[in-house]
C-alpha cells in the first residue's frame, strides 16, 4: 500500500469522517495516534511499527533523564545513543561484511546469516527526536518544562504519518503546538488541498514517471547513447528526482491540512537559484537547516575564522552525503556541494561575483546540481564515471534529440518566471464558481489517469 492506492484512499476517508466528528481534543489526538500506528504496519509491516514503539519510548526516558539531569554530557550521550541506532540499521550490511572478513581472516566462519532491512521512515523520526531532546535540554532551567511532552504525544509526534517517510523533518515545538491547539475544519482551506493534491500527483504520476521511462534506459547504458541524449539523461534525473520529492511533499502537506496541521516548507523552486547557497535555501530546506543547526553552528559555523568556516562547510555537507547512504559517490556528492560553498566563499572573500550578468549564475548553479546527480545517482563510482566516459561518444545525433534539448532550455527559461505558481493557481480555482468545480475536478482526474503511464514507482527519498 502507498498514498496512490485505493486502500489508503478509503482508509484515509474513513478516518477524517470519525476524526472530524470528535469534539474532544485529546480524544482526537488519540485517534490520530492510532491512525498513524495503523499506516505505518499497513506501509512498512510490524516489524516497522514494533521498531517505532521501542524507539519512541527510548526517547521518552531520554527526555526525562535530560530534564533530571540537565547536563549537556546527557544531551550529548542520548543524541549519540540515536545516531547510532540509526547508523546500525542504516549500515549493518556493511558492517556485518567488515564483521564478517575479520573473523574469517583469524578463521571463524559463520553459519548463520542475519539480515535487517533499514526500518522505513528511521531517518526522518531520528532527526525530528534530535529536534525533540534539544527543545527538552534548552528549557531545562525554566522551572516546570513545558517542552517535555507525554509520552502519548511523543509517540504520535514521531509517527505522524504524513510526515514519517519521507519528512519533511518537522522540529518538535512546531509540532507539539499544532498538536495542543484545538483544531476546526477550515473551508477556506479546501481549494488550497486540492491544488496540493494536484500538484504532488501531476509531479509524481505525469512528470517524475515518464521521465524516468525515458531516461533509466541511457543512464543504465550510457556507452551506447550519443551526447546529446546523455545530456538529456541526467538534465532529465534532475528534473525528475525535484518532482519526485517535491510532489511528495505537496501530497503529504495536503494530507496534513485535512487534519488540521501545517508542514514546514521544503521547497522554493531550488532551480532559479543564483548559487549553491541560494540552492540550499530552496531544497530540501528542512534537511538543510537541521544540519545547519545541529551539525555546521555547532561545529564553530563561521566564528572560528574563515579557514575553519570552510572546513566546517566540507564537514557538513559530507555528513549530508553519507547520511543519504553508505556510498563513496554519496560522499562525493556531499562533498561536491561543500566545495562548491568554499568556492563561493572564497569568490566573496575576494569580492568576485557574476550577479551583473543576466541568467548566467542560474544557468551555471543548475548545471552544477545536474552534474552532482550523476554520483547521487549510480551506487558505484565506476558506473559514475563511466557515464561521464561515454560523453566521448560518437555516437550520430538525431535533429529530434537537439530539438528537446532546445525546448528543455526554453522550460528553464519559463520556469525562472514561474515563482508562486501555487498560490496562483489556488486562486484562480477560487474563481471558479463552486457549483462547476466538480466538473473541473473531474476533467483534470480524467487527463491524469488517461496519460498516467503503468505502475507508480515508489518516491526516491522513501529509501533514504
């Protein structure tokens, strides 16, 4: 089951009739909680849930021991004790192989194999439980800690199912005050959703999809493509993994407002960005600000001077790479991006900057994420490079494959002038007298589900 399936449809609706018909807050918050436990077993298995269970009352003891306590030397040791539980399921297989090649080098052999399966949703809770003990330490001599929550809201905060796969990460006080404040279905919100919905299905099941038919077969085989198609390729994975994500974050933010809550935002057309840093302010922006906080500020941010500045940034952004998985291309891709920032320093340092030419800064920041992608892409440094080989090719181009790169060029064009397409778009179904917007509905579903190609592949950074 999915959010695309009829199960999680019927489910859903279900839940939103009895859950708006409760008058009782903590009753609602209840039934919330139940809900959330009912699509992680139903998206992820028992096994998922169970797991859940016990972190979330790990949690729940560090947050005491904190409040008791309130030394940072706690803090410190219950945030590591998290990072580790998520570092053991995300890279057990490597460390049971590294196990495994020690004990046979001195002759142990085992006969018996254990796998685990990386617990969906385990990053994203992970984080949002470090956002957690953080508010629970900074409130520590505040008299009575407002901020240490029950255990039931603890647990429904870590397993809020719109949030839980994929994020966005959602900081605890953001949640907690939505979570206690008495909520009332709002009507005004209504076309905002289905535009939300819109949105995230369009990206998703149109756009993200059929890219990906059309560009898995040359990026799988890149030798046997000309330039151009390579160029399309990747240019196309860039497109894709963006409506990937950020359709998945439309789709959860509507399911969040028909219960009443608001997420963070997690994009803002990263695309039109000037540079890497202005990149960064637009994706991803709920990771980006977590490592921001919690890993570069920490580290000294920029007051230890600007050499120490940099080596920060590199820090950081390979932290980034790695937490997206145990990969040397990962690595590089974090990697590439802190180098881009130092680049972009230094550049200021020495008050160099392009911002006079017209586009230029944007066409170069894009290329330069593009181009990032292929080690996001390929689990392998030898298949990264060799994609980026096979552009000595001499493979014949077809007048057809310059053409789309033309009309590609022509969409970033456009898209530079597309900010705030959302909101207007939810304004101009406010327009739409109430009594034809069934009809427009209708027509919109009817194109989507005739050019919607066959099987949904799962979001991209469900695996992370």
């Amino acid at each position: 089951m999915n959010y695309f399936s009829i199960e999680f449809s019927l489910i859903f609706l279900i839940f939103l009739a009895v859950y708006w018909n409760l008058k009782n807050l903590v009753v609602q918050n209840t039934l919330l909680l139940l809900f959330n436990y009912i699509i992680i077993f139903l998206f992820g298995g028992i096994n998922v849930a169970i797991t859940l269970l016990c972190y979330s009352i790990f949690i729940h003891f560090c947050a005491l021991f904190i409040n008791h306590f309130k030394t940072k030397f706690f803090l410190l040791m219950c945030i590591s004790f998290s990072v580790l539980i998520l570092c053991f399921f995300k890279y057990y297989p490597d460390l049971k192989d590294f196990l495994e090649d020690i004990l046979s080098f001195i002759g142990i052999h085992l006969s018996h194999q254990t796998n685990i399966i990386l617990p969906l949703g385990i990053s994203f809770y992970t984080f949002a439980s470090i956002t957690y003990l953080k508010s629970v330490y900074d409130n520590k001599t505040k008299g009575f800690n407002i901020h240490l929550e029950s255990f039931e809201n603890l647990a429904t905060y870590l397993s809020f199912f719109p949030t839980f796969v994929s994020g966005p990460i959602m900081r605890s006080e953001f949640f907690f005050t939505q979570l206690r404040a008495k909520r009332i279905w709002n009507n005004s919100y209504a076309n905002l959703i289905f535009i939300l919905l819109l949105f995230g299905i369009v990206k998703k099941i149109l756009i993200a999809s059929h890219i990906e038919n059309y560009t898995s077969p040359i990026l799988q085989s890149p030798q046997d493509f000309s330039t151009i198609k390579l160029l399309l390729a990747i240019y196309g994975y860039s497109l894709q993994i963006y409506c990937d994500f950020s359709g998945y974050i439309n789709l959860v933010s509507a399911f969040a407002l028909m219960i009443g809550f608001t997420l963070p935002p997690n994009f803002n057309m990263p695309y039109i960005a000037r540079n890497l840093k202005d990149f960064w302010n637009r994706w991803h922006i709920s990771l980006s600000t977590f490592i921001r906080d919690f890993i570069y500020i920490p580290l000294g941010g920029n007051k230890k001077g600007f050499f120490a500045t940099q080596i920060f940034v590199l820090i950081a952004f390979g932290i980034s790479g790695i937490w997206h998985g145990n990969t040397i291309n990962f690595l590089i891709w974090g990697l590439l991006h802190g180098f881009g920032i130092v680049i972009l320093n230094a550049l200021k340092y020495y008050n160099i900057h392009l911002k006079n030419i017209p586009l230029l800064p944007k066409i170069l920041t894009f290329n330069y994420v593009t181009f990032c992608w292929i080690f996001f892409y390929y689990p392998d440094f030898t298949n990264a490079l060799s994609f980026l080989e096979s552009f000595k090719n001499v493979a014949l181009i077809e007048t057809f494959e310059i053409y789309l790169l033309l009309f590609g060029f022509c969409l970033f064009i456009i898209y530079q002038f597309m900010d705030n397409f959302l909101n207007h778009c939810v304004k101009l179904l406010e327009k739409i007298p109430n009594i034809l917007k069934p009809a427009f509905i209708a027509c919109v579903l009817f194109i989507i589900f005739k050019y919607m190609p066959n099987g949904i592949p799962n979001f991209i950074y469900a695996s992370f």
